[in-house]
C-alpha cells in the first residue's frame, strides 16, 4: 500500500516532463496526489462510516471493518510519504506540515495497530479531508500566481466551517467525555493512550488551523480593500 503513493507522485512527475511550460513539477506532483487522496477520503468513508452503528465517543475496541481499515491504511501510508516529498520540495512551511503529518499518522498507525477508537479517528479524518480538495485548488492558482477572489473566500468559508467551527467543537465534545469517563473510571482512565493521543492530535491539528483562519482573512481583506 505504501508504494502507491510514491508512484502516483511518479506517474504525475514523468508525465508533466511532456509539457513545456516552466513551473515547480515537483509541487505540482504533490498538489495532485494530495488531491487524490483527500477525494478518496470522502469517497470511500461516507458510505463505510454510514454503515457502522457507534457513537463517535464510544471507547471501541472492536475489530476494525476491512472498507475502513484501507482507508485508515491509506491515509498513514499517505501522511508519511507526503511529510518525504514535503522535505524534498521548496514549499512554503513544509517543516510545519510535515510535524502535522507524522502526528497524524501516528494518530491513525495507533488506532489500526491496537483496533481500538477507529470509529473516532475515521470521522476525524473524513472531516478534516472535506477541505482538501479545495485547498489543493488554492495551491494550484498559488502556484501559476493566478489569485481569484471567489476561489479564496469560498476556501476561507470551507475552512472556516471546517476547522474553526466543527474542529474546536469536537475538542470541547472529547473534553467532556474524558471528563465523564474519568468521573466512572478515575485516574485509569489517563492510561487509555488512544483517547489521550486523539484529545491532544486534534488540540495540535486545529490550533494552526486557527492561526491559519486568521491570516487568511487579513489576506482577502486587503485583496478586497486593492480593489
């Protein structure tokens, strides 16, 4: 499964070497095989998670349905090969993106690994892969220095939805369960990893997210006042 990423990147590399226009290939490899993999996200959870009949905070440990566990398989395989294109490329911040990978692929290598709060992390990922597609497209614009208004606002929308709203308030929701398993279970309940490890990735994922919000909003605002 590994190889597949690494290969789709290929595919995409050697084929863009037929087009004699000058930009960064390298990045624009990486911008599709993250859009393939965000879009893949969604196609294949939606329905998986449709047909699983747990409460998202459920501390389940039950065995992990095989259409989810290719997903949560493809999703690590694809946070680490990206975080070694990341390190290969010129792109902006790649340091930050690349600690976001490995923390979510450790997240999601840990949950696969002992069959245990998968529920929860596959809904984490489909949420925060809704975005994807978009912020790929943004990139691309990026990338060719074309800016369209439209593109950003309904990007800055996506993500304000995504990651300022609906993050934080799985935060807040992870926080009380903690809290009320830790009134029936006491202090043992700080030796579950898995809960703990998903409360503080999602903590690390949604606070840059953020800081993200923000600056992007000062962008669209000037973009707007210039014109």
């Amino acid at each position: 499964m590994f190889l597949y990423w690494p290969v789709v990147f290929l595919i995409s590399r050697v084929t863009q070497e037929l087009i004699p226009i000058n930009y960064d290939k390298h990045r624009m490899s990486n911008i599709i095989t993250r859009f393939i993999h965000g879009l893949g996200c969604s196609y294949y959870l939606l329905p998986a998670l449709k047909n699983q009949e747990i409460l998202m905070l459920d501390v389940n440990s039950i065995n992990i349905p095989s259409d989810i566990q290719f997903v949560l398989t493809r999703s690590a395989n694809f946070f680490i090969w990206d975080t070694i294109s990341l390190l290969l490329s010129s792109e902006e911040n790649k340091l930050m993106f690349s600690l976001h990978h490995l923390i979510c692929s450790l997240c999601i290598s840990y949950s696969l690994y002992f069959e245990i709060n998968w529920y929860f992390v596959s809904v984490a990922l489909f949420i925060g892969e809704l975005t994807n597609p978009i912020t790929q497209i943004s990139d691309l614009c990026l990338l060719f220095n074309y800016y369209n208004i439209r593109i950003e606002k309904f990007y800055f929308a996506s993500m304000l939805l995504i990651r300022g709203i609906i993050s934080p308030c799985l935060i807040i929701m992870t926080n009380y369960n903690l809290l009320f398993l830790y009134g029936i279970y006491g202090s043992e309940i700080l030796y579950n990893r898995s809960l703990l490890l998903n409360y503080f990735t999602l903590i690390s994922i949604t606070a840059p997210s953020i800081d993200w919000l923000n600056n992007k909003y000062g962008e669209i605002i000037d973009e707007i006042k210039n014109n």
